[in-house]
C-alpha cells in the first residue's frame, strides 16, 4: 500500500480513536509495512494535526512502541470560535422569559456541539479524567462531545426518580435559580467510585445544579477535576455557589424590557494563560 | 505542501464535515496545490474511504466542481458489529425489572453510540432526511451521533412541560407498556414545517413513544421518513403500533426466573437487503 494510501487510513484511524494507545506492529501488519515507514507516516500525521491545530500524535518508547493521538485545539482557533459565538447569541430575538437564552439551535447542531466539546475537552486534557457526568436533559450532547475527545464514558444523572436501572443514590438539593428543592438519581452501577470526575453542563446561573451533581458524585467518592459549562449568567443578584469552573461564554446582560443582550467570553482564556 | 500532508488535511476535513458540498478551489487555495493535484488527493481519499468501509466522496462536474463525503458503512462491517453486539447483551446480569436491558455502559460509551449512529444513518443515507428528532433522554446521543453522519440538526421532544423556550406544541399519547396518559411538548421554533423527519431511540417495546412522537411531528406537517431504534423487544402480548422501522438488535426473551436473555439480530439486515 502506498503511503498516502495508508496515510488516509491511518488519520481516520486516529480521529475516530483519540486517547488510545496503539501499538506500532498493529498497524505494519494491516498495512503491512515497515516500522520505519509506519513511523514516517506517524511523523507527517504529527506535523500537520499540530500545523492544522487539531492535536498531536504521543509517541512512546520500548520495545514495540506506541502511538496515541490526543486532540488539542489550538488556543488561538479555540478563542477565534468563542469570538463567534458570542455574535451569534447576541441576537434579541434568543431572549427567554427568565433570563434564559435560545440556544438549541447551537446546542441542536452537532458539528457546533462537536467543536464546544473540543474546545472543553482540550482545556481539560491534562486532568486524567476517568468519566464525564451531566444532568438530563440539554447538557447531554456536550457532555458526549466532550467525552469523545477525552476517550472517556458519560453518566447521565436523572432529574426524576423513573430510573429502571436497579438500586440508585439520590440526593435531594435546592436549585439556586427557582429556591425549589429538587431530587438528583444516579444508579450504583453507573459510576466506578473514587472516579475522577468532570461535570459538564450547557448553562450554569447560579450553580445551584452544579451542586448538586458535586453532592451527589461525593456519595460515589467521586473527585470533580473540572467544571465545564457552555454558558453562564452573570447574575448579580444570585451568588455564584460554584467558584472553579470553565465558561465559553457569559451572558452579562438580558434585558427583555429593553431587548438587550450582551455576551462576553467566558473565563476560558484567562483559566488557559493560568496553566 | 507535499501530497501526504495534505492527505492529513483532507481527510481530517471530510471526516468533520460529512455531507457538506465543497468547491475544489477551496482546497486549492488552502493548499496552493493546482486542481488537478488537489482532484488526485481526492481519487486516494476516495479509493481508501470505500477500501476501508467508510463511505465514498461524491463529486461533482460543473465549472468550479465540488466534493462531498457521504459516511456509508460496508454491509458487512454493520452485521460483524451488531453480531458482536448481541453476544454482548446476552449477558444475564443486564436484566432488569419490567423487561428492560441494562445498555447504559453501550450508550454511555461515546464511541459505541458512534458506531451505532453510523450504521443507522447508512441505512437512511438515501432518504434526503432534513432532522433527526429524538425524545429525552436516552435516545439522546444516539439521535446526534446519527445527525452527525448525516449532516443535519437534532430536535429533542421532552416529556416534561417545563420547556422555556417559547410557544410549543403539546399532545398526550398513550404509553404502549405502561398504558398511562403522558405528554410530549415541542418548541414551535424548533421544527421548520414540513421537514423530512428520522426518529431515533434507544429502545422500542410496543411503539407507544414513538406513536407518539408521530403524533406531535403530524402538527408541524413533518414527513416521518425513518424510524431507527438500537434495540426492540419482541414483546408478543403487546401489539406492535408502529410497523416500519429499523431496528439493530432485538430482544427476544428476557426471564427474570430462570435468569435467561436471547438476543438476535433486529430487522437491518433485511431492510438493507429489501433497497
């Protein structure tokens, strides 16, 4: 097989397999080359996922040595989208009753939700995530995008109690938007304890969701490494119960009497420059 | 940039952008390659995407000529995966109460749903399907990773009339298992009227859900064009309600007394054939 044959097989190899390692002999018996041309192939995949701001390939030694592909969007590509987005929602006509935004032709559109997973997910990449978790019922494709760059499963926990999946924990906890108390359910079998844990969600006001998925993850032992959230409010008025987290963008001002609305980016950039 | 770099280019690009028509003097000016180097990458692209079971570029003649990649799964691959995937539902320990199958760890896993989302979208890949439309919350990313290989948005429908999003559409439908009265809401501004529809998700028993879900997309005039489900019960006291639909597997008994569960291959293999 010709190299850009292989070269064709080889990337969508690794696009659809990120965070696995592979070893090298698997690859020169499928295609049956050498590991010197194997290991070119590598090369040239590596230079343009970093050159196109993708990812890059880890290579590791030893005896039959491996490749992994870890996706990393580029800062510059990530911070270029999030200036996007925020034209995008700065549209009147998403303005909600209570404050909310008109977001699911975003969140309904899975290339864009593909690319808000991999902007998260890259701002995570080094935290050894185990699982990402998220609560019915808009955060789940997010969290699914995010867990497909981080190699990783979802747990979804359930706002209502009609889980047919065997014994459960549920917590009860107050939602900080609406001060209503609200049940949480996640069954047993769902998640591994002591898991490292990063919780996604599409929105976040004052955190009061967030909360309560961290209260009802430590009965699993879980450790929460990351927060990640599509959008978040800037309410004054509330105060913020949640103080790590990741934020693409920030909705600071709805004003339905005025119809006005303004964006922002969110603290993606300055949580980057701090690593 | 020399030929195999730009094949890493090229083929990561098709693979994030499925279905979406592209002008070849878009490559050759990303590139800098002439149109005839850039219309060589493509016959290799297209060549390894069909020797690899992937899907096959379409292109097209015309004065700036364009390109399209169409995600299609080999027949084959789709049977070896559902074969496996059967041996792995055939485990006793994935009972549950009521006839239910424990597959959280298969639709929390993104690659799986992935994989599952392709199949199904292969066999819809002829239909001119304009949205895949879905019911919280298991079918969830199921539905976008089907949307995902055939280039179109997803709706959710929610079961809970807490929907924020403005005037909606609402129906009772009665559930086919339970036999209770439950509601199904739809944003107005969620589905253009007359939109060609595929319903997907994660389980079917009698039809119910997805009666329903017939029922709702009726007032926005949608044409229901698919219904695609991984897994049905052959449930033979309940009547099926719906007749045309695809399923992957199909679980044939599952007794709780005697520990037992046979699963078979569901109806995809002759729907393929019957095209």
């Amino acid at each position: 097989m010709k190299r850009s044959n292989r070269i064709v097989a080889l990337t969508d190899y690794f696009i659809e397999n990120p965070r696995e390692q592979i070893q090298l002999p698997y690859f020169t018996k499928i295609y049956q080359a050498s590991k010197s041309s194997i290991s070119e192939d590598l090369d040239i995949i590596d230079y343009m996922f970093k050159h196109e701001g993708l990812g890059y390939l880890q290579r590791s030694a030893g005896a039959a040595g491996g490749v992994k592909y870890i996706p990393y969007n580029s800062k510059e590509k990530s911070i270029r989208y999030i200036t996007e987005l925020c034209h995008k929602l700065e549209d009147t006509s998403r303005i909600l009753p209570g404050g909310y935004l008109y977001m699911s032709d975003i969140l309904g559109d899975p290339k864009q939700v593909r690319q808000i997973g991999r902007i998260l997910a890259s701002a995570f990449s080094h935290l050894d995530i185990d699982v990402v978790v998220t609560v019915a019922t808009k955060g789940i494709p997010l969290a699914y995008a995010v867990a497909s760059f981080l190699g990783v499963p979802v747990v979804i926990v359930r706002r209502d109690p009609k889980v047919t999946e065997g014994s459960s924990v549920s917590i009860n906890y107050v939602s900080g938007s609406s001060r209503k108390i609200q049940t949480m359910v996640l069954p047993k079998r769902s998640l591994q304890e002591g898991s490292n844990v990063c919780i996604i969600d599409d929105f976040m006001k004052a955190g009061g969701t967030i909360t309560g998925m961290k209260s009802l993850l430590e009965e699993f032992n879980a450790n929460v490494k990351a927060i990640g959230v599509l959008a978040e409010a800037d309410d004054e008025e509330d105060e913020r119960v949640v103080r790590e987290y990741t934020s693409l963008v920030k909705i600071t001002n709805v004003d339905m009497m005025q119809n006005y609305i303004e964006v922002h980016p969110g603290n993606f950039e300055s949580n980057c420059s701090k690593k």
